[in-house]
C-alpha cells in the first residue's frame, strides 16, 4: 500500500507531464455552457421540446473512474449534479484515450465536450469527444466509505466533508435561507438593516467576558464586540430611526460546549414605541416564519423533547420554575443556601466572581433544561438585567422575555432601560461587580448614559443566535458553523 507522500509525489509527476506536454494544469478559463443540472434536464423531454444542443460542455470534478481497453467511464459532480461521462478511443483517438489515462486521476477537476446519451442500463451519459484539464488535484480524495470518519478531521476538513455528505451540504444551504427568511420577515416588517463597530473601546450589551485586542494606528486597547451593536443600535433610537436591525458576527471570549462558541452570527433588532410584550407577539411570529421558511414544518424533535412551534406558546415564572424544581426561593435564600442546594443538585459551577445573583442564574440554568417549550420566561430578577427595565408592579424583576425551547434559551427581549439615573446606577453597580472579579459583569459605558440624557422612546430590543438553527437542525452548535474555529495540529 503506498504511503501518502508516494501517492501524492506520483501526482506530482503527472502535474510534470502536462507541462511537458504543453498544457496548462489551472487555466483560468473554461468553456463550460450548460451546468450538469442543466444538461440532465434534457432527458425525458418530448422529441422536439427543449432538445439539447447537438454538443454540450461540461464541467466538474471527477469522483470515479472505471474501464478497461478502450473504454472508460467517469462520474463528474459540478455541484449541481452529477453525470456519467464515456471515453472512447474511437471519439479522442488513442494518443488522446491513453493521455488522460496516464495524468487524469479522481479528485481532478475537468472540462467535457460532447453528446448526451443514455446508456442500455438507463444512465444519463455525455460520450467525451474533447476534454481539457481544469485543475490537477495533487493529494487523492479520501475513500467515501472509510477515509473522512474522525468528527474533528470532518470540521477540520470541511471542503471534504461537503464533497462526500450531501446532508452537511445542505445544512449550509438551510442556514443561509434561515438568516435570509430572518432579513425577509424583518425588512417586511419595516425595520431597516444597519451596521455598527465590531471594534469598541467599551465592550457593551451583555454579560459576557470580551477578547481584547490592540489598536496600532491609534495606540489603544480595543474590544472585539460582545453584542450586535446593542448599544449603538439604542443610539439610533436617541437620533429618531424607529425600527432597526443588525445581523452579523460577536464575539466572547468564554467556554465552549453544544450551545457555546466564541465567534458566532447574531441578529438584534429595536423596535422604538413597542414593550417587551410587543416584543414576544413578534418574535413568535418570526420564529415561526423562519422555521416554515427554512424547514418546512414547525414541529422539531429536539435533545429528546418534541417541540411544535405551532402550538400556544407557554409563559414561564422565572421564581415559580425554581421554587417548582428545586424548592429554593429565590428572593429569601442566602448565597451559602443557594450552594447547599446547588452541591445536592451536583451542579458544578465556577468560584470566580461568583456571587448571589450568578448563584440564582446557575440555579435556573439547572431547571431551564426541564422545559420543552416553546415558551416565554417571564419575571427575572432586575440584577440580571443591567439594560432592562423595571416591572411596573414590582420592581425586583425586569420587563424581560426569554425564548425557551428544548431546554434552552434560544432569543431574550426586553422593554429597553431609557432612564438614564437608573442606568448609570445600574452600569456603577455592574462595575462593582465586575472589580470583584465577575468578569461578565458590564462596563460603565459614559457615552451610552450620555445618549440617554438626550432621551430616548419606550423600545423593545431582541437578540437571537445561531443557537436556534443548531436546534431546529437538532446538531451541535459547532457541527452548524461552516469552518468552526479548530486548533491547529501539533
């Protein structure tokens, strides 16, 4: 069995005959005039409706290649489909037939010209009366049934992983229409798509912990966003724009699991003169418009639980949820309770900047994974929500909704915090935290609060990840990303 550098170095000098032959290995250009898709659409059709032309050229890659003799047959694949393509020596001659048996191999890109035919067993065929390399493919394509097998070698490789698993192929075309029926629902609905920094001097818009980076031209540190633009977007509502929306990448330098990564696509949009029960009668409608969109259907089977995205979506009390599985409550525990109750539970949680409130959203991460959904989580308590504004009625919990399905969050809205007193209150108390050594506590942002004292109107703001296609999809949040960030080998 040869090794890979024998194979690849025996493609190499395939790549050498060619250029003694004259003949370019990667032309720039190719003659291809009908698509592989195209070209099967001929077969069948009524004698004398869309007839093909008398020759086609065709383009694609060779995935096998089978003969003996004077006869050869390849399969060529341009993305569209797939075709069988017949080599005889009688159409190319034999100097021609034995070339490209001696430097075409699978995994080469190459150009067909010809006349389509179907064969005794049914095939749909092109017979080959002139062909043109496009591309000389130096390292051989892994077997389909035993070479690719190794999930980090699948990410790692994704380009072959697409080549041999049509259902990641589309996974990626079901991803593009999600964030294109999302765009679609909004822009129809009014709201208009902005962009905002990637790079901040104050990360703002979550609790989450920020990658730094520095800034040479202006000889600063600066801060790879945290949210899309969620404080940039509430400044347009200051200058008057009364819906706006933004999707695109964020970033937080924190763990990485399922539901998790550092670098992934979000949209937030703001909705000026609307409350956060505004906010949940759209994004049902939303989430119900992308998954018809994008699936086809709005009942998913998801991490063990069946989730209709049809049915009454349920309202969740933050306090009742815990109190009902856990018996802790919330606004009588003390910390040292809460951990009792946490170690019984055997729910592992990190020491840093640990503190009462991230004890309470750890305790409540624990019961959310009980909840099929789909659902609104109401009634948070106010310390969880920094931008959020205050219930009317009683004032420890926020004008907050969380979208829960399948056990986890997937899309949080609230009624914004335009007071801009309580807003510094609330950022100088987030700092505090955050000197503590919490370091997902927020950053007192000046400007933000300096906006604010202009005035802004009554807004609901939403987020949602691309968490909620990795759910729909029913895969690992990583397995949905197209090049998930990998390390590198050793």
């Amino acid at each position: 069995m040869p090794t890979f550098e024998e194979l690849r170095q025996t493609r190499v000098e395939k790549l050498k005959k060619l250029k003694e032959a004259g003949i370019l290995a990667y032309p720039a250009k190719t003659n291809r005039d009908h698509t592989i898709a195209e070209a099967l659409a001929y077969f069948g059709r009524p004698f004398g409706k869309l007839r093909a032309p008398r020759t086609l050229v065709l383009c694609g890659r060779i995935m096998a290649k089978r003969g003996q003799g004077g006869l050869s047959f390849l399969d060529i694949n341009d993305g569209t489909g797939k075709i069988q393509v017949l080599l005889k020596t009688e159409k190319i001659g034999e100097k021609g037939y034995q070339f490209f048996l001696d430097v075409f191999d699978i995994g080469d890109f190459v150009e067909v010209k010809g006349t389509l035919f179907t064969t005794k067993r049914g095939e749909k065929s092109i017979i080959a009366e002139d062909y043109k390399m496009l591309s000389k493919s130096l390292i051989p394509l892994p077997e389909k049934w035993h070479g690719l097998c190794d999930t980090e070698e699948c990410l790692r490789k994704r380009y072959l992983d697409i080549i041999f698993n049509p259902e990641v192929k589309n996974m990626i075309q079901k991803r593009t229409v999600f964030w294109a029926s999302m765009r679609e629902f909004l822009v129809e609905k009014g709201f208009l798509e902005v962009e905002t920094p990637v790079l901040e001097t104050t990360p703002g818009g979550a609790d989450a912990r920020p990658f730094k980076t520095h800034h040479n031209a202006l000889d600063m540190d600066v801060f790879l966003r945290i949210s899309m633009g969620e404080l940039w977007q509430k400044k347009l509502m200051v200058a008057g724009f009364e819906k706006t929306f933004e999707i695109g990448r964020q970033f937080r330098n924190e763990g990485m699991d399922a539901e998790h990564l550092q670098d992934y696509t979000q949209m937030e949009f703001y909705w000026a003169y609307a409350d956060y029960e505004q906010g949940m009668k759209l994004t049902e409608e939303l989430y119900k418009y992308i998954a018809q969109k994008t699936f086809g259907t709005l009942k998913f089977k998801i991490k063990g639980f069946d989730v209709d995205l049809g049915k009454k979506w349920e309202k969740y009390d933050y306090k009742d949820e815990v109190a009902k599985h856990t018996g802790v409550n919330i606004e009588e525990a003390s910390l040292q309770e809460i951990e009792k109750t946490l170690q019984k539970l055997k729910i592992e949680y990190d020491k840093n900047g640990w503190n009462r409130i991230r004890a309470i959203d750890t305790l409540w991460k624990y019961c959310r994974k009980k909840i099929a959904g789909p659902g609104f989580l109401l009634h948070q308590p106010i310390e969880l929500d920094p931008l959020a504004k205050k219930d009317e009625k009683n004032s420890k919990y926020s004008q907050r909704f969380q979208i829960i399905i399948a056990g986890s969050e997937n899309g949080k809205g609230y009624s914004e915090l335009n007071d801009p007193i309580d807003q510094a209150e609330r950022f100088t108390e987030q700092q505090k935290l955050r000197d503590a050594g919490d370091q997902e506590a927020q950053m007192y942002d000046k400007d933000f609060v300096e906006a604010l004292e202009y005035g802004m109107p009554p807004t609901c703001g939403f987020g949602v990840s691309e968490r909620l296609f990795a759910f729909l999809m029913n895969k690992p949040l990583r397995d949905c990303q197209i090049f998930p960030l990998m390390k590198p080998k050793q």
